[in-house]
C-alpha cells in the first residue's frame, strides 16, 4: 500500500513538473557578447549553438534589387538598406571581418547547427515590399526545408498577417506589443513576443496566451532581478544580450 501511494506520489510530481515547461534561452541578434563575435553575423550564431541556447534571433531586411540580407539597423556602413542595391553592401565587412551575411548563406549554416532560427523580418514603408519579402522568405526557408527550425517574428502586423497566409503552421509571434493575446489568435497569430515593460505592465497576458495554446517570449531582458522575474512568470522564452546569465539561473 505505502509503495502504492509513493509511486503514485511520484507521478504526480514528474506530471507537474512536464506542464511546467522550463524557461528557454534565446540568443538576441546571436551569441555577440563573446570573443570575435558581432551582432547578426555567422559567428554569433556558431557561438549561440555552442551555447547550447534554445534560438539564436536574427533580423531580415531587403536591398533596393530585393536581396535578403541579415542585419539590425536600417543602415549597414552609411548605406540605407533598403535603397542600396546589393552590389555596394556585399564589399563591405561586419566588424569581425565577417561578409554581410545574405538570408542564404545565414540559413545555410543555421542548416547545419544545433538551434531554433528565430527570424526577425523587418518593417518596411511599403506595405508590397513587406509582402514580398515575407513571401520570398517563406519560399527560402521552405525550400532549404527548414520550416521546423525556424520561428518567425515581426513588429509588423502586416507581416504576420502574411506569414499566417503562408505558412500557418509555423510559429510566429508578433512583437509590437499593442494587442492582447485573443486578439493575435483571432488573426492565426500563435506567440507574443512583447518587450518586457508590455508584461510588466500586463502579467496576465502570460497566463492568457497559455490558455490560448500560445507561445509566450519576452525582449530583451539584460538584468538578472528581472530574468528571475520572467522566469517565476512561467514564459516560455527570454530573449537576451546575456544569454549565459539566464542559463546560469535556469540552473
Ligand atoms: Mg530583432
């Protein structure tokens, strides 16, 4: 009988322990804070791998002749991305030595690695260019079969509302922070992926979007106080310039 109530005793605690998902890391615009790494290079993301982090996030843009590159800022060197063809940007290095990086060669090597691709596509003024890059994303990723390995994320709705038109089944989250989970899951949208000042100011869209069925992230956290807050509110996902700190905690 004793044995009985000990082994159902343990069930119990190991099926509690299985809903509470653990916290999981993602490596903001790659492991960069490390020796011989920049942020959105190919380094970062090798070194994010070797971390053993649950993603590695990254940002898209398009140049004037719609080559898909990867980098944060709107301008790369001086040169505005978005009306810069191509040609001009590939000369010029990142400040590791690295070559920009194309969507391509950055898929390529995400292919081989260990690690969730969290892809970032940019906003654009035009809401056509932002059709047409998240469509030839889309193709991209599927045709490098790639759909399980990368997470989208944008800022724009517009670009969500895209991704769920064409591939639905992948998760994407919508970063901009206005809207409460219900209605992103009205739209086909699965995950929020909020700045951290959004859930401190609305915790219970944590509890909400779980019930949902959706994946909750949360940006870019940088203070130990406040990873530890994160992680006591049960999201899934912390994403950070110090990836090992959260690790540290996590264990
Ligand atoms: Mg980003």
């Amino acid at each position: 009988m004793m044995k009985r109530i000990i082994l159902c005793a343990v069930a119990l605690v190991c099926c509690i322990i299985g809903l509470q998902a653990q916290t999981q890391i993602i490596a903001h615009r790659g492991f960069w804070k490390t020796e011989g790494s920049v942020q959105n290079s190919i380094t970062a993301l090798e070194k994010a791998t070797q971390g053993k982090f649950y993603g590695s996030e990254f940002d898209v843009q398009v140049t004037l002749d719609g080559k898909l590159i990867v980098n944060h800022d709107s301008k790369f060197q001086g040169f505005v991305i978005a009306e810069t063809p191509f040609s001009k940007l590939k000369k010029i290095r990142l400040n590791n030595g690295e070559k920009l990086p194309t969507l391509k060669k950055y898929l390529k090597e995400g292919k081989k690695q260990d690690i969730q691709l969290i892809l970032e596509i940019k906003s654009h003024k035009d809401k056509k260019v932002e059709d047409k890059v998240a469509s030839d994303v889309v193709k991209m990723v599927k045709k490098m079969g790639l759909e399980n390995q990368v997470e989208y994320i944008a800022f724009s709705l517009n670009i969500c509302e895209q991704l769920v038109k064409l591939t639905p089944e992948s998760k994407i989250a919508y970063l901009n922070g206005d809207l409460a989970p219900a209605e992103l899951k009205k739209k086909g949208i699965n995950g929020i992926d909020y700045n951290q000042k959004v859930l401190f100011n609305h915790p219970e869209w944590v509890e909400e979007a779980h019930k949902l069925g959706m994946k909750v992230n949360v940006w870019t956290v940088n203070k130990v106080e406040d990873m530890q807050k994160f992680i006591d509110m049960g999201v899934d996902y912390i994403t950070t310039d110090h990836p090992l700190e959260v690790q540290k905690l996590l264990e």
